[in-house]
C-alpha cells in the first residue's frame, strides 16, 4: 500500500467505520485497540496511542473503576481472585 492511500467505507447504522485490513496491516491496528480521533476541519484523522497515551488511559480506567473503594475491598478482591496469582 503506498504511504497515502484512499478507500470509501460505509459508515453503519451504529456509528461504526469499518478499517479495511489493508490498513489495519499496514498500520498495526489490532482488534479492540484502543484509537485517538482527531478532527481537522472536515477531515478525520485515525492513529495509534503512543505508549505514553496508553499508560494514561488505563490509569483514568483503574481510577474510575476504583473510584470510592477502600483498600480493604482492593486487597479483599485480590485474596478471592486465583488469577491474580
């Protein structure tokens, strides 16, 4: 694939664009990756997170998942949890 390339998907009914594999190979893109969209204009603008951008999105994930809890109920979860271990 050259290095600008141009295809016309569908959006669905759902919102979702669908990625041809042609780029997801190209571009690395994995199943469930997580993506940053930028809009510029009337342009959309797909591209991976750094490892930086990552890291910061599972710490805003852990926080609100451990958003009011006390650490009792942390380490309670991790002693019931066999594979934790």
């Amino acid at each position: 694939m050259r290095a600008e390339a141009s295809v016309a998907v569908r959006i669905t009914d759902e919102g979702m664009i669908p990625v041809p594999r042609e780029f997801r190979q190209v571009l690395g893109l994995k199943p469930a990756q997580v993506v940053r969209l930028h809009q510029a204009d009337d342009i959309l603008v797909v591209r991976r997170l750094s490892p930086h951008e990552l890291g910061e999105q599972i710490v805003a994930l852990l926080k609100q998942a451990l958003a009011g809890a006390r650490w009792e109920d942390i380490v309670a979860l991790r002693a019931g949890d066999e594979d934790w271990r």
